[in-house]
C-alpha cells in the first residue's frame, strides 16, 4: 500500500475509515523511516539526512507511540486495521 491508496478512506465520511486512513498513512511512513535508519546504521544509505540519527529515531518513537495509540482505540472500537 502507497500513500496514494489512502485516499479514498481519508476522504471519507465514515470516521472509521478516515481512522484507517490515519494508521496507514502513519505506518507507511513509519516503516520507510524505519528502513533509512537501518540502511544509515549498515552504511548503505545513499544519502546523508540532514538531521541527526538522534532526531530521527526520536521521531520513529513518537511515531511508533502513536501508532499503539491508533491500534488500542480501533481495538476498542471495532475497526479493522488489515489492509
């Protein structure tokens, strides 16, 4: 699933559907950050960020962080999260 593929359920009137839009929107940038900080910590990113690794594994965290958040309350509620 791409960024794109979210659309339809972000402009939903369904707010279950706009929540599924936020888990996945903020799962696939979460693992595309995960997938640098590994690349950067192999030494096979072909780039340097501009940010600290510090920064951006602070980041990933919070993002991690919010992510269970999203997952507990779809839980809660019911929703399904598979794609």
């Amino acid at each position: 699933m791409e960024l794109k593929d979210t659309v339809d359920l972000m402009n939903s009137e369904d707010y279950n559907d706009r929540l599924k839009a936020e888990y996945f929107q903020t799962k696939i940038r979460y693992d595309k950050l995960h997938k640098m900080l590994v690349k950067r910590a192999a030494g096979t990113l072909d780039f340097e960020p501009k940010c600290s690794v510090a920064l951006l594994t602070e980041q990933k965290r919070y993002m991690g962080e919010y992510l269970r958040v999203l997952e507990t309350r779809a839980e809660i509620e019911g929703i399904d999260l598979s794609m």
